[in-house]
C-alpha cells in the first residue's frame, strides 16, 4: 500500500544508506505522514521492504515518542513541560488550552481536531512558553497569541506566528 | 561588558543575511575547502584543529582534534562522519540557530572534517522536532551539491563527499553518540558499550567520527584564519575560541550569547541576558545543561570555561544556562529535572531504568508533602548507586540535580518533610504503604 502511492520517494530513501535497516525510522515517518499514525499493516509492509522481522520493526517504533502508533488529532499539541519552560510559565499555558479546548494532556477533542501532550524539552527554551504543533513551533506564548493559533488552525488549518529560522535575540533587538 | 568578535554568529547577526548559499559565499563562505581540498594534507588538518585547541561543544568536551586522530590509519574501508544534531539537553538551543540562519558554514565543517577523516559518507543527525531546520538543511544540501561543493571529485579536488540529513524521532538518549549510531541503524536507541568506542567501531562497525553541530561550524574558521588566532581567544590554553551560550529561566532577555570562553557567569547573566527579570534576586543557576548539577550565587563568579566550572562541582557541558530567581522552590526544580529523566531513560541498565523510577517517586511524594524524614537517604542511597554504574553518562546526570540541591538546599527538602510529619501526626490515616 505505502509502496504504491510512493515507490519512488521509498527508492530515494533507500538510496542514501548503505544498510537498509537505516531507511526504517525515515520510512515510519513516511507510513504515519500517509495516515496520521502508524498502522500494524504498515510496519509489516516496511519489514518487508527493508528485510527485517515485524517485532523489529516493532521495536524500534515503540523506542520513539514522536512514532504515533494510535490515532492522534489532526492538530496534535505538544506543549514543553520541562523545567526551563515551567520556569516561565508553561503549566499556565496547559491551563489555558485546557480551558479553550476543554482537554488535558493525553486527550483528543471529541471533533478529533486536537490533540494535547505535555512533552520533554523540544530545545526552545529561550523563548518559552512553547508548543510545537504538527511540524510547526510556536514560542513566547501569551494567552492572545493562543487564542489566536487556535483560531486559525481551526479556520484556515494553518498560522502564521508559527517560528521561522530561529535566531533568539533577533538581530535587530540587538542593536 | 567585555567587548569581542563574534564569530559563529557574525553573518546572521546581519539583518539581510538569509543563510543562502549566495549569502553564505559573499562572505567568504566555501573559501576554506578551496584552501584545503587538494592543497593539504588530511594530517596536517588534523594537526591544525588539535592546534587550535577546539574541544567538542555537545557537553563532554572532547578534544576535536584528538578524537579524529583516534581513527585507525591504515584501515581501507569506508569511514563516516555523523554530525550530532540532536540537541536534547534541556537548557540547549544554539545549534537549532546555527542549523536554521547559517546552515552553510556547518555544512562547509563538515566538508573539512569528512576530507580530515577520511570520509566520504555523512550523516546529520538531527532531532526529529526541528522539522524546519531539517528541511533547510535539506535546500542548503542541494543548493552545495548544485555548485559543487557537495558530491563527487568537489571543485575538482578528487575529493567526494556526500551529506544525508537524517531525523531521529524524539528520544533524549540519541544524542548520546552510540546512542545516535544506534538510531541511524534503525534500531532502538540504546547507548553501546566502550569500548571499542566509534573510532573503530562506530556507524555500520565502521570508523566513525560523531562531532557537535557548533563545533563542526568552528572549523571553516579556524582553517580561514588559522588555529593560532582560535588559539588566543577565550581561556587558554584548555578552553580556547567562543562558546554560544543559551540563557533561559528568569533573566530579563533570554537567548542565545556568543562570548568567549572564560567569561563569568555574571557577566552572562547580568550584563548579556540583561539582569533578573524582577527584582528578585537570584537562587541558583544551572551552568551547562540540565545534566549539569545546580549551581548557586556564590559562584557567579566562576569562570565559563571547562576547568573553572568542574572546579566549582559543576560541568560546562552543552553550554545551557537555566537562571532561577528567588522563591523558587529548589525540590521542585529538581523534581521537575527527575522528571524529565525518568521519562527519557532509554531502560538499558538498571540502576538507570530502575533507578530513576524509584527516585521520581520518592520526589514526587516528598513535594507532595508526603515524604519522610528516611527518603533523603533513599535519594542519597539511590544516587551513589546509580551515578558511574550505568553504560552511558545518562546515569551521573540523572543524580545532579538532586544531588546538587541536597548539597546546597537540604533545608527545603527538611522543611517539606518535617510539614508532612506533623501532618501525619493529625491524620494518621492519610499514611499511605509505600516500597
């Protein structure tokens, strides 16, 4: 199934290895990009490919926490709880989405649109509070400016204060 | 405030510097493998980084050029570079910008280590979450592959190098170098025994180097301008050149700050994040990571380089200092740390995996007000018993910050038991069995 719909993109993958087995984490990632997480069906489809038994294949997606074995909200939030963002506030950050979603950490809205999990260090500490939700990061957060992602990533599925390049401080404010 | 040149940061401290490949080559960019390539010996690039003192910026320190040196020299099968790009060390956010704003003048690094080692293969590993910065790796990768910088037979040098980027998928331990090796194999991400350690045994049971994104953005430099000028700056002879040093916690500007090494912390603090971000003054800090065990005021005047800080009980390590006002309480930092690493104990040993449980446990319940005048010995007890006796240095780092906070503010961790003891004189059934 994976195979089909991405024979060439698999082929690229494989590609850059010397060792098949290397492709596994990058073709996991590509299983759950096709359906939100990763299936039982997929893992087997990619021992196939790479010559491996299902358990290891298994074994190595149960090791990362960013592999989705079960289903995840189309928004999936992770809030940073390590001890830099707790510092400046990231429980209160927890506090709000809670209050705006009316969910807590390990829980799906029941439209399935978000998912909350309060996560380990994500290496943004200078600008905490952070989230990071799907590829995208969003620092320095306010209440406003949490109303306002969730907003739009209900309206239009995407916002723009997520980050860019990262340069913490900015150039200008350094004058 | 004691004025100097940055030198990682330089271009993107330029408002119009986008971290092109045009912009990267109008500043000299590429200039160093032109040097190099072909013109030098891969010894004497060699010579030249030991020369220059630069010791690894992923937290151990290691002598760069040593480590090179370490790879078997008559071995004639491929060899491998994999820079570290995992950045996962809670406090740490420098090589996320290096990666982000300059990603040429890493990839130039790594050019010069792969013609150093031997290498014609290699990897970065990045962390999983910096979907963006793997993603301008990538338009970087092929912006240098298109004007030959990256592939085969490189500006005509006979030289091939070819770069992948790779993702890891969220795991604390993978920047653990055997760990990363590990991860790149497909496989669970558990630190390997050492010896034999990656030089001759790393990436495929090949040769490998695995080098820290900042110190791989040194070398273009340090070729450029020669390992004598890195040589004088910072804190010779052992710490030498600059350190990006990430600031986080209560300062007024939290960020990343390019000093050289053997500033004080309170020049970082107070002069370059800008001071306390109210007035209240300052508790303790964490000096290099939260691997690295607390600090307090008192040592604000130690010096940021690698011997001061091990000299005051600390470690400089990844360069991420975490600042905590007053009022902060001290068991609950250290709670908020064990916490972390419980969660990222990659469960291969275990006093580690064991270890940590237990002590997050009795935390827990000592901040909970539940504790008992016999768990600070537990806490000590579990500590001596994990800290050296694990495969990694995970386990050293998992006891620092209790450690540290019982060595400087047992009275907090006193205080909050005494509570619950007397509140458990009042409410006898509130004691609950525990292990």
């Amino acid at each position: 199934m994976l195979r089909e719909k991405n024979q060439k993109e698999i082929d690229e993958i494989l590609s850059r290895y010397p060792v098949k087995r290397s492709a596994l984490i990058p073709l996991l990632y590509l299983a759950q990009r096709e359906q939100g997480f990763i299936t039982e069906a997929a893992m087997r489809e990619i021992a196939a490919l790479l010559q491996l038994t299902p358990p290891q294949v298994y074994e190595t997606a149960t090791f990362y926490t960013m592999l989705n074995l079960k289903r995840v909200g189309k928004f999936h939030i992770q809030v940073c709880k390590s001890l830099m963002c707790a510092l400046v506030g990231s429980d209160t950050l927890i506090g709000w989405i809670k209050t705006k979603l009316g969910i807590g950490p390990r829980e799906t809205s029941p439209d399935g649109l978000f998912t909350l999990s309060a996560v380990e260090c994500l290496a943004a500490c200078g600008t905490a509070p952070m989230m990071q939700i799907n590829d995208d990061y969003y620092e320095r957060l306010t209440e406003e400016k949490v109303d306002r992602i969730l907003a739009d990533l209900r309206t239009t599925g995407t916002c723009s204060l997520k980050t860019g390049p990262f340069m913490w401080p900015e150039p200008a404010t350094k004058a | 405030m004691s004025t100097h040149e940055p030198i990682l940061l330089k271009n993107m401290l330029r408002l119009d510097y986008s971290g092109s490949l045009a912009d990267y080559e109008q500043v000299g960019g590429y200039q160093a493998i032109r040097k190099v390539f072909g013109k030098m010996a891969p010894k004497d690039v060699t010579q030249s980084v030991m020369k220059s003192g630069l010791r690894g910026r992923g937290g151990a320190g290691f002598p760069t050029g040593v480590k090179w040196g370490f790879l078997p020299k008559d071995y004639q099968g491929p060899r491998y570079l994999c820079c570290n790009a995992d950045e996962s060390e809670p406090g740490t956010f420098k090589d996320r910008q290096l990666m982000e704003r300059d990603p040429h003048q890493m990839l130039e690094g790594m050019l010069l280590a792969c013609y150093a080692i031997g290498a014609e293969v290699a990897f970065i590993y990045i962390r999983g979450e910096f979907v963006l910065g793997a993603a301008i790796l990538e338009r970087a990768i092929a912006e240098a592959r298109r004007a030959g910088y990256i592939g085969k037979n490189i500006l005509g040098s006979g030289t091939t190098v070819d770069i992948w980027v790779h993702r890891g998928a969220g795991a604390y331990i993978c920047g653990e170098e055997t760990a990363l090796l590990e991860s790149l194999e497909g496989k669970r991400g558990l630190p390997r025994v050492k010896p034999p350690f990656p030089a001759t045994h790393g990436l495929y049971n090949k040769p490998t180097v695995v080098n820290n994104v900042e110190t791989l953005a040194n070398l273009p430099h340090i070729i450029n301008r020669g390992p004598e000028w890195f040589a004088s700056i910072g804190s010779p002879p052992k710490s030498t050149g600059t350190r990006i040093f990430c600031v986080s916690g209560h300062v007024k500007q939290p960020g990343n700050y390019e000093v050289p090494m053997g500033v004080t912390f309170r020049e970082l603090i107070y002069e370059h994040a800008g001071g306390m971000r109210t007035n209240k003054p300052l508790k303790a800090f964490i000096p290099g990571g939260a691997s690295a065990p607390f600090l307090t005021p008192d040592h604000l005047d130690v010096k940021m380089d690698f011997e001061s800080v091990a000299a005051a009980g600390s470690m400089l390590g990844s360069g991420g200092v975490t600042v905590l006002e007053e009022g902060t309480s001290m068991v609950w930092a250290a709670l908020s740390l064990m916490e972390f690493f419980y969660h990222e104990s990659c469960g291969k040993c275990s006093p580690c995996r064991e270890g940590s449980s237990w002590l997050v446990q009795t935390m827990r319940r000592i901040v909970a007000k539940q504790g008992r005048s016999q768990d600070l010995e537990t806490l000590t007890d579990l500590c001596k018993n994990i800290a050296g006796r694990t495969v990694c240095a995970f386990g050293d780092a998992e006891v620092a910050p209790i450690m540290s906070t019982l060595d400087h503010w047992r009275s907090e961790y006193t205080s909050l038991i005494h509570e619950a003891e007397a509140a458990n004189l009042l409410h006898p059934e509130r004691l609950t069995p525990r292990h």
